[in-house]
C-alpha cells in the first residue's frame, strides 16, 4: 500500500483555509514521531468559510448535482452505479443511528495521527473529555452511521478480532465524499486497542474487519450538556450573527433554533449557524433550543453558552487546546 497523503498538522489546519483574521497559534509544531513517518498524516475536511450561509449554499448545490446524476445513471440503465451515489451522503439524508447501533464487520479501520486537528467537529476547549478520538468516514458499509455532522462528537466503539475494543469521540470527517473510508484512529486510540505498529503483519495499518457501534456513553467525563460557540465564530459573533452547538447528548442532533430563528449545520461540525439575520435579536437571553434525534429538547441561554475560541485537541499523550485567537 502507498503512503497516504501527507497530513497537516493540527495546528496548521486552520491556515490551509482562508480565515477571517490572521490567527495563528504561538506553539510551534511538535516534532514527527517514528510512526508519523511511517504513516504520514493527511488533512482533514476543515470547512471553515469565513461566509455564514457559503458552506450551506455549496452542499445544497452538490446535493442537487449528484441527485441529477443518480436519475441520468438510473435512466440510461447504469443502477449499480447510481445505487453507490444512493449510498453517499449527498443523497438522501438516511436514518439516523440510535445508541446500540452496529455495522457489520467489514469496516476499514487506519491509524490518524498524534492528535487530532482543529478542523471537522471543531469540538469546544475546556471541558473534560474522554481520552480517545477518531475521525469517522462515509463508507457504504458503515450503514446508519456514515458520516453525518449529527455525529460529531458522539462516542463510537471500534471492534477490530486484531485487537480489542476502544471507545472514541467522533472528532472529525475522514475524507469527506470518498465513500470510501470508515474510521480513523488517534495514535493513543490505535495503541489502546493494541492493533500494532505496523511491525506485526500489517505494516500498511489498516484492518478491514472492523465493527463499529455507537454507544450510550457521554462525550464528557460529566453528563450534563454543554453549549457553545463556535471557537473559530467568536471574534465574529455579534447580534445579528452566531454559530452555536449543544454537546454530551449520547443521541445525535436534528436541529437547533436560537431567538426562535432555525439554524443550519456549520461546515462539517454540529454547530448551527444563525444569521445574518437583518435585526440583533441573537442576544445573550435569547433562548438556545437542541432537538434530538429521539424527540427530545434542551434550551439554554444564549448567555450561557461558553464563548471560548479554544479548540478541543485529542491526542499528544494529554488534553490541549488550540486557540483561535492566540497569535504571533
């Protein structure tokens, strides 16, 4: 198997985009281990358009292309191809998986990186967090659990008959619209299910007869759900504008209103753009409301949702964080 592509570092992901100011962090890069060499990592889908409302356009634009492309192929008497279409994300948006959800055991499962990068889920800084990360494909096979934004930040368990089960935050899309690919392993994810290091018979560190579930366990090491703003939104955020998500719900999101207004997914995480509005009703009182894929709500205040530009960085060997507003 080649190498893989290389992979930016979490802290360069955000520069790879063009952002809204010139953030850049004060650390510097942390040196490659003897396993990133051998399995460079490759970038992440970051969806970070300066643009409210862009990233929205875009995929709403895809999925009209590829639904024409799927009746074309449908018509000129091609169904296995248009059948894979079916299966990618573009298309119709399928069933949402519930906690106790399982795939079979035939999911690509690979090693990431070190840490995980500021890019996909874009989980919020400051907060107590399990340990282990993944980021998670869209293969057909991974059925009800392809990837969607509703799964950012849940908690998937990977099965691999190579090693044994781990337990991993949904922290990022693997790349997004291959349909291709199933999870992606932080370093300290892939060596606590003990699959190796590529000196063990599988020196290219991918396994394909993996099973994954997604469990009924919470995101944080509390229960309680946390809201916040987006970290890279903050320094833009105002009345008429914000991008906010609700976290540590074991049950993917559906939808989010704030002031009453409905909002839309935010690039490849769960956070809800609202806005630009046309009047400043986005204010700390404004009522936060989260629907679930069960039926169930949560609201909180806009007020009380963390504002803080921090992102949540796995990996490294300890909780970090990258700050957007941090620069040089």
């Amino acid at each position: 198997m080649p190498p893989r592509a290389a992979r930016l570092d979490p802290r360069d992901a955000y520069r790879s985009r063009t952002p809204p100011l010139p953030h850049r962090s004060r650390r510097a890069m942390h040196p490659r281990s003897g396993r990133e060499r051998l399995f460079p990592p490759g970038p992440r889908t970051a969806c970070l358009l300066p643009l409210a409302g862009t990233a929205a356009a875009i995929e709403e634009a895809a999925r009209r292309v590829l639904a024409d492309m799927k009746l074309l192929l449908l018509i000129v008497g091609c169904p296995t191809t248009a059948l894979a279409f079916a299966g990618g994300l573009l298309m119709e948006e399928s069933e949402l998986a519930m906690p106790g959800y399982a795939t079979d055991t035939d999911i690509q499962t690979t090693p990431w990186a070190e840490s995980s990068d500021v890019g996909g889920c874009s989980l919020p800084g400051g907060f107590p967090y399990k340990p282990y990360a993944l980021a998670l494909g869209d293969m057909p096979a991974l059925g009800k659990l392809v990837f969607k934004n509703n799964y950012c930040g849940l908690v998937l368990e990977v099965d691999c008959p190579q090693g044994k089960p781990v337990k991993a935050v949904v922290a990022s899309v693997k790349d997004h619209y291959s349909y291709a690919t199933g999870t992606d392993l932080v370093w300290d994810a892939w060596d606590a299910a003990e699959l190796g290091d590529g000196g063990d018979g599988n020196p290219q560190g991918e396994y394909t007869n993996c099973k994954v579930t997604l469990t009924d366990e919470h995101l944080l090491t509390t229960v309680d759900p946390v809201c916040a703003q987006r970290p890279d939104s903050i320094s833009g955020a105002s009345n008429y504008y914000r991008s906010v998500g609700m976290f540590n719900n074991p049950v993917p999101v559906v939808s989010a209103t704030l002031a009453g207004i409905a909002g839309k997914f935010s690039g490849d995480s769960a956070y809800f753009d609202f806005g630009p509005t046309g009047q400043p009703v986005l204010k700390m009182d404004a009522d936060f409301t989260v629907t679930y894929a069960d039926g169930s709500t949560i609201t909180k205040k806009l007020g009380d949702c963390g504002s803080s530009s921090s992102v949540h960085i796995f990996g490294l060997g300890h909780n970090v964080g990258f700050d957007f507003n941090v620069v040089e």
